[in-house]
C-alpha cells in the first residue's frame, strides 16, 4: 500500500508557515515503513529538534482506479479516519530552501499516525466533519473539512491521474492551522466530531 499526502490545503496553515497559495494540491507519498504500529509511542527521531504534528483527515480507498473523476471518487472510499503527519520541520525547511525532495522530513519511519477509521455513512456531511487534536488535554489544532481548499473527492481525481489508487492505499488530506513542535512525554489526542480517534504518546 501507499500513503499519498496533500500539503497545503487549508488557507490558515498556508499563512502560519508563510507558504504560497498553490495552484494546484501539493502532492508527496510515505512508504508503508512510516506507519506508527498500533499501541507504540512516537520517539522522536535522533536527526531533528523540530518535528511537528499535523493531525489530518484520512481516506482510505477501497477500489482500483486511475483517472477517477470527481464525481465517481465516492464509489473509491468507505471509510474515513484521522492521523497526524509528523514533520521534521527544521529538515523541511532546509530542504525546501534547497528546493529538493521533502521525503527524508516527511516520510520517515512512524511519521504516518493512523486512527481508527469510521464509516463514511456515520457522517451526514463529508464536507462538513469537525476534528481537532489535543496535546496534553488542550486542543492545539482544530478544523472542519469545508475549510479544504481541495475537497476529498477533488484530491482522488487529481491523485488518481498520477498514481493507480490501489485498496488499502490512504489518503492524507492536509492539515489545518496549529502545528506545533512535540516533546517527550506529550499525550496527543485525536478527535473526530468530539470522538476520540487515537491516542499516542511522544518519547
Ligand atoms: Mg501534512
């Protein structure tokens, strides 16, 4: 399975790190080894002294397809969950400065959290889904989907015109406003609509 990621879908975490407003979504993959295992804590890892969490919507897709337009992209995913995209946003940045690749900040071993997923009729709306993340029992990140500026069934159709989507493969659609550095022994919590999604430990 993959892990495509979308940066930079949301106008108030755009601003928070001074990023442009893309024309198009920004696009990067983690490989299956970034998945946090089930019950292990995040250790914080020996090459950065900034890694941030970006709690973020998931899609999971449960159909093969390749040029999915938007409007058939529901029939590509049941399920919706919540993770947390960790980023070593030191190294990011000196990448970035750099203009290469972003992978070794954003694609490194348990940098991909993985909630547990709900099924999408649970929700009345998929453009209307209230999540937040809290670290140490404060919420420090919260966001609502209608705030993306590319909807989950826009991102499958742009995706799918690169990448096969393949079952199992899990979207990552962007976090909202809020990232912040982690240290050891924080709790961070997600939620979706006030239901509590995962729970990890940060050493
Ligand atoms: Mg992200």
């Amino acid at each position: 399975m993959k892990i495509i990621c979308i940066g930079r879908n949301y106008t108030k975490h755009i601003e928070e790190l001074q990023n442009e407003r893309p024309d198009e979504p920004v696009v990067f993959l983690k490989p299956d080894s970034a998945i946090l295992l089930k019950q292990h804590p995040f250790v914080i890892p020996e090459f950065s002294d900034d890694i941030h969490h970006e709690v973020e919507i998931i899609v999971r897709i449960n159909k093969v397809g390749k040029y999915i337009d938007a409007k058939f992209a529901p029939n590509y995913y049941d399920e919706i969950g919540l993770g947390i995209d960790f980023t070593a946003r030191d190294l990011q940045a000196k990448l970035k400065e750099k203009e290469l690749p972003w992978e070794k900040a954003k694609a490194f071993d348990g940098s991909a959290v993985i909630g547990n997923f709900l099924s999408k009729k649970d929700f009345s709306s998929i453009e209307n889904i209230n999540f937040e993340l809290k670290s140490n029992g404060i919420t420090v990140q919260k966001g609502n989907t209608s705030h993306m500026l590319w909807k989950i069934d826009e991102l499958i159709a742009y995706v799918s015109q690169f990448f096969t989507l393949k079952i199992g493969d899990i979207i990552f659609t962007g976090t909202p406003e809020g990232v912040a550095r982690v240290k050891p022994n924080d709790i961070l919590e997600g939620f979706i609509e006030d239901k509590k999604n995962f729970r990890i430990q940060v050493k």
